[in-house]
C-alpha cells in the first residue's frame, strides 16, 4: 500500500522528469552549411522517429543539437551543447547520439574532413552525380535538377548523408534500406541544386534545394487483361525473373546476349520519396521537381506507367495540379473531354433505374483509355483528373442538388450535365468503396456514396478555382517563363500552384476498372449528408 511519503516522492520524481527533459522538436536545429557560413537553419516537424513518441529527452539543461548539412554533399555533422547534466543516482540522460545513429552515417559524429580541411578541396571541385535533365531560372536564380542511377557510389553516399530528413519532415516516412545487389539498378536519385552563379572561393556552387527518389517495378504489358491483386512481377521474389532475364553483374560468360536486362521489361516507374527544404517551400519547386521526374521516368518506350508510392495530402495537392495543368495544355484530346448530355447517345434504355452506369458514352471511354496510355498516369489518378477537367466545364451555380430535381430531363443543358458528372463519378467512387458499402443496407448505400462524392466535390472545386487562376495568368507569364527556361531537358511545361483532395482511396487501384462494373443508376438521395 502507497504511504503519503511514496507519493510525495512519485511527485518529486514526477518533478525532476518534467524539469530535466526537453522536447525533441525544438531543441533540435538543422542548419546547411557553405564553407563554415549557415544559409539556413530550420526545425524538423517529427522527431518521434529517432528519440520516442513524446518527442522528449531527459537529462539535460539549455540542451541544443545542431545537425548541419554541407549544402553540396549533404555531409553531415552534429554538435550537441548542453548546460547541466542529470546526476542523481543510476539514472543517467538519454544517449543522444545513440539515439541518432541509426539514422546518420559514422563520420557525422566525428570532424576528420573538416579538421583535415579536405571539406574545402572536396566542395570546390563538387559537382552532383549523374546528369543534369533539367535547368530553369527562376526571381533570377539558377536551379538544376540532376539524376543519377543509385549504383552510382556519390549518389549513395549523398543519399545516405542526408536520409535522416525523411522520418524529420514525412510523417511515417522511412529511409531507404537498399542493398548491394542489382535491384539497387532499379533505383534512381534526383537532385534539385541552386547554382550559385558567383560562388565564393573554396565553396560549391551547388546548395540543395530538394531530392526525390524513384524505383521501377516490374508490370505485365496489359495491365487491365489482369483484374485482381498487384501485377508487379516483383512479387515473384526476382526468383522466375532472375531466371529469364539474368542480372548484368551475374550473367554468365555463355549468356546469350539476346537475353535483355530485366530493366527493359514492361514495367512502372514509382516515385517513392519526395522533399523540398522547408527553407524552398511555398516557391514552386516542387512542381519543377515532379514535372521533370514525371518527364523523365515516363520516356523510356518500357516504361508503361508513372505511380506514387504513398503520397501525403499536401503531395497529392501538388501532383493534382502538376497532372491537370500539364494534360490541359498539352494534351488536346485530354483537353477536348466533356460530359456527353446527347439524348440521342444516353437514350432512356441506357439510364433505366438498375442499368450499369454507362460511363464509357458519357465520358468518350475510347479516347481515355488512349490518353491514359500515352501519358503513362496511373489509372485512379487519372481517372480523377478526368472527373475534375470535366467538372470545369459546369458553371458553379449549377454544380448544386437542388437543381436536379428533373436528372437527365432537365432543359438545362448544364443542370443535365451535373446530373451525368455525378452519376460518372459515383461509378469509380463506388468501386473504390464497395468494400465499405456493400456492408451498408441498400438504401444507406446511396447515402453514403452521396457523402463521399460531396467530399470530392469539394476538394475538385478549390483544385479547380487554382488550375484555372493559374491559366488565366498563363498569357501574362508565358514570356516571362520562356526566358527563364534554360534547359528543357524534360517535356513537362513549367508551371505552379495549388490545393487538396482526398477520398478514402489509396495508391494502386489494381482491380479498379473502367465500363459499366458495380454501380446501378440510382435516384439521388434526398438528404444532405456531410462531405467526407
Ligand atoms: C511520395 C512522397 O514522398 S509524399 C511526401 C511529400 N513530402 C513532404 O510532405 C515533405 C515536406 N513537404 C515538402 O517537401 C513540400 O512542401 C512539398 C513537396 C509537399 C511541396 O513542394 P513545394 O515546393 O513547397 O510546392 P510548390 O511551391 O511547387 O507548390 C505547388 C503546389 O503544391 C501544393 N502544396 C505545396 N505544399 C503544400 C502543403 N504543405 N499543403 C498542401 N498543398 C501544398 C499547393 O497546391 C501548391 O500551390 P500553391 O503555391 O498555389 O499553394
């Protein structure tokens, strides 16, 4: 039984813990470094990762850790300063580095380079691995954006110098565990460097800005002739493709030469890990990252699909208005798209309460499937984006329930074709919940599909309002633009802005196909349920 004076020690303990611990996050400073000047200095958003859930050590006082990053190499370096030290019997503070080293490579833990002064030589004659696909300007600074196969030791290495930023910035984001083998050739590194035009003597030109990462997997030629379970051949273990396609580094001295590598199959490019530097956010790179890794990772003739390997929300946004803006000016035939409200193509026979939704006449599913396939996006992406291009074309005012009273009968033309966009997208909404709503009473079934489409309106809706902000500025900034292009290594446009969608959809939508599967012509429901 607990006496008063075990509680009072519990609270005196209680006391100590809360007085000697700190919380991880704001203790915490990365800084990148040009020689020995700071160009930046920041907090990361997530410690958990390295030092716990509550984000706190214990055992110091005025505790400051200070992660630096040479801003061309991302070599890194800690410094840990701290006030007093917890000394009360065997309790000792939390072993700071201990905790980090999982997470940052041996030499950051040590100066060697630096007091050999070898950083400075190293830094001078710098320059990024790989090639340099792409090159714009942009306020009158030099950017460049390079990749590298990650069999290439300097592309590793710079990886491994700066990986920690992964689980610091990606909630859940993890660092890349990449062996020794031949699958590392599956990998590859983009690097988004500004070019510093003068640099200062015995400094790199080169201060990152942003990195992504991509792999490629493995896919049948025809996707869609499979309709359950993930395609990708690398379920197989490498074991079958190992024996038809013998790696470059195994292959056997009597190996037909007519045997290709197994990076030439039919497969996806997956992007995996995508970062600006919080000190470049908010400034468009990230659109000229992802548009010039989409460019590039899509233009091999092999390369039959472009995925994303778990986007976040603010990702998503910006691929969202990458894909949208890209296909609208690029992309005639995408840009052509409509909602068909022909009487004489969607006659009544076609719309009977209980018939499939015919979503190939009422959004041309020929030509989708072709636009699909040559732009190389993803299927449920696409499939999104064609829910929003079409939408555009609805005036606002008409984008309401209350107006579709009369569904298809409607005189208005475009009251008829929010009553079709609506039944269009509830198709492949349907599909993707049909999990969920197949538990659900018939009834509730429309229901909650109705929810879940208001949710997605909503988001297509501020989406929208940007993508065309965004070209109604295009005719002023095209010269501006031109100019700032200096090389256009890839063929994605430049272009920049905004805002979020999500629906309780994931990443791979193998199993989701498109035509008249699953959903029935329903009657809307009545109620206004709320937005997902
Ligand atoms: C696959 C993955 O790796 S998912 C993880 C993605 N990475 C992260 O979340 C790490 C931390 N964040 C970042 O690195 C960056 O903020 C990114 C990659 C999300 C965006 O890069 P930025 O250079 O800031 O984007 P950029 O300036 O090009 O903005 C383009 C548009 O993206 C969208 N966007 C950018 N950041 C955000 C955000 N934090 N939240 C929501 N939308 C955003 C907006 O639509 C923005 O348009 P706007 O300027 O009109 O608002």
């Amino acid at each position: 039984m607990a006496t008063e004076s075990d509680d009072e020690q519990t609270e005196v303990l209680k006391q100590q813990v809360e007085n000697w611990s700190t919380n991880t996050n704001e203790c915490f400073t990365i800084q990148l470094l040009k020689g020995e000047t700071v160009t930046a200095s920041f907090q990361p958003s997530f410690t958990y990762p390295i030092f716990g859930e509550e984000e706190r050590v214990f055992g110091y006082k005025d505790l400051s850790i200070i992660l630096s990053f040479a801003t061309h190499d991302l070599r890194p370096r800690l410094e840990i300063k701290h006030g007093k030290l917890f000394s009360e019997g065997d309790v000792k503070p939390t072993d700071i580095k201990e905790a980090l080293a999982e997470f940052l490579p041996a030499y950051a833990f040590s100066d060697a380079r630096r007091e050999t002064g070898s950083e400075d030589a190293a830094a001078d004659s710098f320059q990024p691995p790989g090639d340099m696909i792409k090159g714009y300007m942009s306020k009158g600074r030099k950017y460049e954006i390079w990749c590298a196969s990650l069999t290439e030791a300097a592309a590793r290495q710079i990886l491994e110098n700066m990986e920690i930023l992964i689980p610091m910035f990606i909630e859940g984001g993890t660092m890349l565990q990449l062996g020794q083998d031949w699958s590392t050739q599956r990998w590859k590194l983009f690097l988004l460097y500004e070019v510093d035009r003068k640099p200062t003597p015995n400094t790199s030109p080169y201060s990152l800005v942003g990195y992504g990462t991509s792999y490629r997997v493995f896919t049948f030629p025809d996707r869609t002739s499979v309709t359950e379970g993930d395609q990708d051949l690398s379920i197989l273990n490498g074991e079958s493709l190992e024996t038809l396609f013998p790696p470059p580094d195994q292959t056997s001295s009597n190996h037909s030469s007519k045997t290709g590598s197994p990076l030439d199959l039919p497969s996806r490019e997956r992007l995996s890990q995508f970062l600006i530097l919080p000190p470049f956010q908010g400034e468009g790179h990230g659109q000229q990252l992802y548009n010039t890794m989409y460019a590039h990772l899509t233009s091999p003739t092999n390369i039959r699909e472009f995925t994303v390997e778990d986007p976040n929300e603010a990702f998503d946004d910006l691929r969202d208005l990458c894909d949208l803006l890209y296909l609208r000016a690029n992309v005639p035939e995408f840009a052509a798209l409509r909602i068909n409200t022909d009487p004489a193509v969607l006659t009544p026979e076609k719309l009977l309460p209980g018939a499939l939704i015919p979503t190939d006449l009422l959004v041309d599913g020929a030509a989708r499937e072709r636009i699909r396939r040559t732009t190389k996006i993803e299927r449920r992406q696409f499939n999104r984006l064609v829910e929003m291009h079409t939408l555009s074309f609805i005036p606002a005012s008409h984008r309401s329930r209350s107006r579709l009273t009369r569904k298809e009968k409607s005189s208005n033309a475009d009251d008829r074709a929010y009553w079709f966009w609506r039944l269009y997208a509830k198709q492949r909404l349907y599909v993707h919940n049909r999990d969920e709503l197949i538990q659900l009473e018939r009834a509730e079934r429309g229901v909650r599909l109705e929810a879940v489409l208001d949710g997605v309106l909503e988001g297509y809706a501020g989406l929208l309002e940007r993508v065309e902000g965004r070209e109604g500025a295009k005719g002023m900034e095209v010269e501006e633009t031109e100019e700032e292009e200096v090389v256009e290594g890839a063929t994605k446009p430049t272009q920049r802005k905004r805002k979020k969608i999500v629906v309780d959809e994931d990443e791979d939508e193998d199993g989701e196909e498109d035509g008249m599967v699953g959903v029935e012509v329903v009657a809307n429901g009545h109620k206004r349920p709320r937005a997902n």
